[in-house]
C-alpha cells in the first residue's frame, strides 16, 4: 500500500451546490439559529450521557469548553478519547418534517454528532452502523480507532445518532419507561417451522402497536429513513461541507441508497458496505431476497471446517462437508421433536429446541466469521452429548446486538406496512407465510417482524419510492462479501443497476458487510475511492480475504508486507472480531 500518495482530504471542501429545492438546503439559515441557541443545553446532555455510559471517557468537573471551527455553525466539545485520539460531541436540531415545514412548525429532533478529526481541512466522512436503530456514537467510541486506520487521516470521520435512536431525543419508543418495557415485551410461544401457529405472537403484536402509537405521539409518524438522509444534509450544512462523504453499513446502505436518490447533484462519495435491496425494503411486505444466500454460509462454515481438519473442533464428528451437514440436519431435527434439556446446576440450566439451534445460535454467527472456531467447538460437544460449554456460551445470549425499538419504528414506517398492504387477519397472514418459510430454513426468523409488521398503525408519512437511472455526482461503491447471511450478493447487483456507472468489489469469502474479514485489497480501494475518487475499470472487481477461517492456535495468522500494511490488517482483524451488527 503507498500510503504517501497525495490525499484529497488536505484540500478544500467542494464548493458544488445542490439544487435549491432540497429541503435542508432551504432550512441552512434557520439551523444556524436554532443550533446556536439550543446547542449549550444540548452539549451538556449528550456529554452527561457520555459521562453515565462510557465512564472515564470525559472530566468529571462538569467544565465543558467548545469549539466552533471555521465554516461550521455548530460548536463541539470534547468527550472522551478513541484510540490515541481525542473524539468531540456537538448535537443538532432538525425539523420534526423536512418536506413539509407546515407541520413542523417548531418542532425538531435533536440529532447528537460525535467525531474524531482528521488533519485540518479534511473532509467529513459520514459513518452509519446500520439498524436500523443502530448508534453511530456508540459505533465511533467502539470501532473509530479501527476505521482511523483504514481511512487515513484525511478524513475526519463524524457519525451520529439518527433521529428517535439511542440518545436523540424524542425517542422512538413504543415503551413509556423500563419498567413497563420488562413486563409487556415478554412474549409466549414460538413460531414452530412449517406450522400455522402462535396466536400469542400474533396478539401481542396488535398490543405493541397501540403502545407504540400512545407513546411515540406525533414525531411516530416521522422516524423513517427519507428523513434521515435529510437529516444528513443539515449535518453537512452544519459543518460548512456541500459535497457528501458516507460510508454505510447494512442498514446503512440503504440509507445511503436512499441519499442519493433523493440528494444526486450531492453524492461525491458514497460507498454502502453490506448491500441491502431498497426496492423490497420500501415497496413489498416481504423480504423474499434477504436471506437468499443464508444457508449458502452454513454451508461454507461447514466446508471450511472439513478442509481445515484438525484445526476445526467439528472434525471430531465427521471429516467430509456432507457429513457434517447430514450430522447437524439431523440433529436438528431431533430437536424439533424433542428439545434437550441441560441442567449444570440449580441456577444454571435450560433447554435447546430447534430455533434456538439455528436461529438465535448459528444464524447470528453467520455474520461473524471470526466467531467460527469457537462456534465449532460448542457445536462439537452439543452433538457429541456434552451440551454444557453449548449452554453457557449461547443460551441467554442475545441473537443480536441489543437496540430498542426505533428499529421496529423506521423499519415499519419505511415500508410496505399496516391495513391496505397486508391481508386481514392472523389465518389470512399464516397462508402466506406458511409456504414463504419453506423457501428456507432462515426465512422465519423474521415471524416477529411481520406480525408486527402486517398490524402497524401509524400512518406512513413519507413518498419517497425508489427509483433506476439514478446519476450521482460521483458514482456510488458498493461493498459485498461472496456469500452475506442478510445482504445477498443479487442486492449489490440490484442497486447496481439502479445507480449508473457504480460499481461493485467483491471480498471472496463470508460473512456480513466487507470488514467481516480482512482483505488489503478492499482497503487499498476505499482509500483510493474517498481520497480521489479512483473506481475500478471493471463493474464487478474481486478482492482476496487475508487469513483463514480456523487459524492455528499456536501459530496466529500474521500479515505480510510493510509495516503500513502489517497495521491494516491488524485494524481489520480486530474490526472483524467485534463486528456486531444489527439485523440488517
């Protein structure tokens, strides 16, 4: 990697414009006020939730000093450090409705910003963790250090809490405090494979829609993801920036999608990272595409193992991927008939049913490759009868990292939700849903989802409909692995096609989003893409992984190469042991 090379981030923010009618753009002047008169109080409280959540990371003097930098019209504050690095916090508010300032009136959201600074003159980099209902000040504190490396310094990387998650205020919650959230989220029964059943699932879901509806008030209706993007031209104008610097994941990429759609003359460099396809995500009540290469990853789980032999605990049970997988279906199917029960002692104990097995115990750690060896081994014990180390390690894990409810919120205010999209009704709903999950075992982890989804009753207030021939100011990059458990590669082609001369790198291997493994070659062009603007030649270009799935104990994989490039691939390497994403 030449990391000498000349970087764009010492230059100048681009004065390109975009077109008067966009709705930040309208509202530049009146952020500038409201953000200078509310920004003191709004300092102190994302610092005091900085100060209770991630203790040691800010003084405890109560002192804040601010900083207004020049060009932005809001001023930071420092709070804590990430890596080496000093981070700052800011926090902006934005109208309740971009598109329609009648009914916002005065009412905003308050949009918490975090960032960890590159070189002076550096552009911002805007950084989404996915979700949706992901934290992106969270993200930064967890894995800025990481992505600092793989950037570079000419960025300056600034991420945020969209409106109603984490921090930003009012939130998206269907709860109306901790207490009531522990007793009413409590849910009986499961969705048993291939059966029409779980009234109970279905109940509750028509009586967390109320609540959502009680508690969420008016902003309910305005917690979805046009506005979001919306929201990230105020936070550019906010910070003197015209042209837009985003790298998404997930979640994020349908956000940065949507982005560009919506803000073309604007999008300068857009990567999304871990594709999903906006067009199911906003128009068709199901996601028939999202889990389409799900069990290709079981399956390239089960033949990384077999090849890697000894070095995988699965090869105890059998040597050949046939094998395995004859071993593993088997006993799953056992467990739809009879769950095991395991008991360690009297306050250690529980059982393992099918859809414990594959879906809250497999399917989450199709995501993480780094996670394998250690999956292996657990699986190893819980087929041999030792189901012990099976228990501890995943029996009250959470299949994903925890989020509140601002997923379900956006989530079912994006799409193609509530009366008039879905047939009426719980037998009408399971006639559709029974033959959908016999496509694949992984389509009913979304059961949940759509009984929710199907009995939504807040209003869908935005129009944005995606769309094809989209031309950006740049063009978009887009990020896959081979084989993604929730972002299949037919996503990545799909947006593909909706954005002209974008183009797609390939990580050969699996997992979700392309920093699931490391590779220096997907490394060596994003940096080349965000400093400037390099694509490669061809459409769809493919990148090697570095290392392996299961690794020598003794013998820990080791980058080669320079000392520049030894560093990234130990940032990439710690990014994929905590890669913790949300569902999608």
């Amino acid at each position: 990697m030449d990391v000498k090379q000349p970087l764009l981030g010492e230059a100048a923010p681009s004065t390109t414009s975009p077109s008067e009618a966009s709705p930040a753009r309208r509202a530049r002047s009146w952020l500038l006020v409201v953000a200078l008169a509310a920004i003191g109080p709004l300092i102190w409280s994302l610092n005091h939730y900085v100060l209770h959540q991630l203790p040691g990371r800010v003084g405890a003097s109560g002192h804040i000093v601010q900083r207004l930098y020049p060009g932005e019209s809001v001023p930071w504050s420092e709070c804590g450090q990430v890596g080496r690095h000093a981070v700052e916090c800011s926090s902006l508010q934005v109208p309740m409705d971009h598109y329609g300032t009648s009914v916002s009136k005065h009412k905003t959201f308050t949009v918490p910003l975090i960032r960890l600074r590159g070189r002076d003159g550096a552009h911002n980099l805007l950084l989404n963790p996915g979700g949706p209902g992901g934290s992106g000040i969270e993200f930064l504190y967890r894995k800025g250090a990481e992505l600092r490396e793989i950037v570079g310094d000419g960025f300056h990387l600034l991420s945020f809490d969209p409106r109603g998650v984490n921090s930003s205020q009012p939130q998206a919650r269907c709860y109306p405090d901790t207490e009531t959230e522990q007793k009413m989220s409590q849910i009986k029964g499961k969705w048993v494979l291939g059966q029409d059943n779980n009234p109970e699932l279905y109940a509750w879901s028509t009586n967390f829609g109320k609540a959502c509806v009680d508690t969420l008030g008016e902003y309910g209706e305005y917690v979805n993801t046009p506005q979001t993007a919306a929201d990230m031209n105020s936070i550019l104008d906010a910070v003197g920036q015209d042209d837009m610097y985003y790298w998404g994941f997930s979640y994020g990429t349908l956000l940065g999608q949507t982005y560009a759609t919506l803000f073309p003359e604007r999008s300068h460099r857009v990567i999304i990272d871990g594709v999903a396809n906006q067009f199911d995500w906003f128009n068709r009540p199901l996601d028939a595409e999202t889990v389409e290469d799900t069990e290709a990853v079981l399956d390239g789980f089960l033949d990384e193992c077999a090849k890697a032999g000894d070095k995988c605990g699965l090869s105890a049970v059998a040597k050949t991927k046939q094998d395995l997988w004859d071993r593993v279906l088997a006993f799953g199917e056992g467990l739809q008939e009879q769950p095991l029960s395991i008991y360690i002692n009297k306050t250690v104990y529980g059982t393992v049913d099918w859809t414990n097995l594959f879906h809250d115990t497999i399917f989450p750690l199709l995501y993480r490759p780094s996670e394998w060896p250690a999956l292996a081994g657990n699986l190893t014990g819980l087929l041999q009868g030792n189901a012990t180390e099976f228990l501890l390690h995943h029996g009250s894990a959470q299949r994903f990292p925890r989020t509140d409810e601002s997923f379900f919120v956006v989530y079912f205010n994006d799409g193609a939700s509530g009366f008039g999209r879905w047939p009426e009704g719980y037998k009408a709903l399971n006639d559709i849903l029974v033959p959908f999950y016999n496509g694949t075992m992984f389509r009913s982890t979304n059961t949940k989802v759509y009984f929710m989804k199907q009995q939504w009753p807040v209003p869908r207030t935005h129009r944005y409909v995606p769309r094809t021939g989209v031309e950006t100011a740049h063009p978009l990059l887009m990020l896959t692995t081979t084989y993604d458990p929730v972002c299949p590669m037919i996503s990545a082609r799909n947006a593909s096609a909706a954005f002209v001369d974008s183009r797609i790198i390939e990580v050969r291997g699996y997992g979700h989003c392309s920093l699931a493994i490391p590779s220096k070659c997907i490394a060596h062009h994003v940096r080349k893409f965000l400093y400037n603007g390099t694509l490669p030649e061809a459409h769809h270009t493919r990148c090697e992984r570095d290392g392996e799935y299961f690794p020598s104990l003794d013998s820990p994989v080791e980058a080669a190469g320079t000392d520049e490039e030894r560093v990234l691939y130990k940032a990439q390497a710690q990014l994929a042991s905590g890669w913790d994403l949300l569902r999608w």
